[in-house]
C-alpha cells in the first residue's frame, strides 16, 4: 500500500508532462533560406573565411593588410562578430582512403610503406593533440523593434491567417535583402584583404550548430542531408 501511493504521489508531482524540449532553451528559432533566425527576430549570415600567414609576409605586405583591415573595419557600420572554432584534427577519411590504397597496391615494398605512413600518421595526430580551425564571420541583421500590435490588426490576423502569414513572408524577405546587403559589404571588405570568403547555405549552418551544440558525437553521428531528417515543432 505505500509503495502505490508513493507511486501515486510522483505521478502528481510529474503532472503527466512530456520533458521539455531542447529547442525551447535555444536562441535559435529557425535555419531556411541560407539565414539564421533568431527568436527576438534578429537575422544572422554566417561568413567561413580562410586564414593567411601573417608572419611570412615582407614588413610592406604587412602594412598593407593591416591598411586593408582598418579600412573594412572603418567601412562597416553595425557589429560584426568573429569566432574562431578549434577542434582536433579528425583524419579519418584520410586514413581510409590509405587503407584502399594499401589493399590494392600489388608491389610489397609499396604496400609495406604505405601502411608505415598511415602508422606514423595516425601516432602523430594522437601524440601531438594537432588542432584545425575554422574562422567565422557572423553578420547580423536587427529590425527596427516593432510596436506593440493594436487589437484591431490582432483581430485582422485572426480573421483572415492566410494574408498574415504572405505579410510574415514579404517581411522576412525584406529584412534578408538587407542582410544581403550587410554581406556582401562583408565578403568585399576581407577579400580586399586576399581572404577567401564563403557564405554558409542552409545545409552548412545547420551542420555548424550541430557540432557547436553536440560537440561530444558529432564524429560518431554524422548528420545527414536536409531532406533526410525529420523536423517536428515543438
């Protein structure tokens, strides 16, 4: 008889509620059209840029970089932010595509090398913790904050949803046409630099915030195309 009541009392504690969803505790609330939208309806273009060396440039092509990086900076009016993403060097394709090599190659000695290197690949990868990065440019895009909406056009949106939702959508379209404009002001100011610029799709933002926020299986659990995966809202 205890053990049911207790049994009972956790059932009324639970309330029966499903777990909350890991969605509703992102700022994300939704990834289309090669755009990040967040939930206060702010706008995000995320920008991989490529590296140079520094350090291997005479003194006069550093000055000019650094003339060039001051000028983009001057030229840009709204925040950017730049983050640089550090993860361990992952080389397992390539230790595969050594492996096929290694199987079909037909003279010994090839073979007996091919397999020394993959060895002494996979050993230096593990000893020397060799890290790869990849740096990001995010350019957002924050409308004007809007005013509180009057019972009048509440009431019009619930009588007529069909002509909201094409008034949501030219909306959405005005506000990317200007984060548009936002990067490409961006793309052109660091490939003045000679920085190789490449805007983000629909598939790379998504498989970037899928490492960012599962950082623990992204190897293991690859993550497969758009139109594969199963998307419920919550």
């Amino acid at each position: 008889m205890a053990q049911k009541m207790e049994t009972m009392h956790s059932k009324k504690l639970a309330g029966g509620k499903p777990p909350a969803s890991t969605q509703q505790y992102l700022d994300i609330a939704e990834i289309r059209d090669d755009v990040v939208i967040m939930k206060d309806s702010t706008l995000r273009a995320v920008l991989l840029v490529s590296s140079i060396n520094f350090s291997l440039k005479s003194e006069d092509e550093q000055n000019a970089t650094i003339s060039s990086y001051v000028s983009f900076l001057n030229s840009v009016d709204f925040p950017i932010q730049i983050v640089i993403q550090s993860r361990k060097l992952n080389i397992d394709n390539y230790i595969d595509r050594l492996n096929e090599s290694e199987k079909k190659q037909t003279n010994e000695l090839l073979r007996a090398q091919i397999s020394d290197y993959r060895q002494f690949i996979r050993e230096l990868i593990e000893l020397g913790q060799i890290m790869s990065k990849r740096f990001f440019v995010v350019v957002p895009f924050n409308p004007a904050s809007n005013q509180a909406k009057s019972w009048w056009q509440r009431f019009q949106e619930v009588l007529s949803p069909m002509k909201s939702v094409r008034a949501k959508e030219a909306q959405f379209k005005e506000r990317k046409r200007s984060l548009d404009l936002r990067t490409s002001l961006v793309s052109g100011g660091l490939g003045s630099m000679g920085l190789q610029v490449q805007q983000l799709d629909t598939q790379g933002l998504v498989e970037l915030y899928y490492t960012v926020y599962n950082p623990d299986i992204f190897l293991t659990e690859k993550l497969g195309a758009l139109s594969d995966l199963q998307v419920s809202a919550e």
